[in-house]
C-alpha cells in the first residue's frame, strides 16, 4: 500500500487552515493538555511533506476536527 504525501497547500486545504498555520504545526508546534504537539513531515526536494495517515492523527490529538471528502475530483455525471 502506497503512502499519499500531500504538499503544505494540499496539507492546509485538507484541514481547512492555511498554510502559515501548517508551517507552525511543523516548526513551532502546538500546545494541548500541557503537551506540544508537532505535524510529522519529511523534507522531499527541499519541501516538507506530510504523510496522510501522520496529519489524521496529528489532527485527531488536537481534537475538534471533522474530515470531509473532498468530492470536488469525482465525476458528477453518475
């Protein structure tokens, strides 16, 4: 099974943030239940990338997060 990286546009669009927010997750992390939390991601060409499965996770532990679809690349002709 092939692991989706999703680039910093792609990470914020899927957790509705932007990306100076994604970068804070990375860099700076963020502080829950006395805890810093950080976004996993790995440098691929000199820019981050984020493990799919590493930012449901990372997003679960901030708690308050909702994942929809994204059904805008289906075909809607069906």
């Amino acid at each position: 099974m092939s692991v989706l990286y999703l680039n910093i546009s792609e990470t914020a669009r899927y957790a509705g943030v932007t990306n100076t927010t994604v970068y804070h997750w990375i860099e700076l992390g963020v502080t829950r239940s006395k805890k810093r939390l950080f976004l996993t991601a790995v440098t691929i060409g000199g820019q981050y990338r984020i493990e799919e499965p590493g930012l449901n996770r990372f997003l679960d532990s901030l708690g308050g997060y909702e994942y929809v679809e994204d059904k805008s690349t289906e075909d809607e002709s069906a």
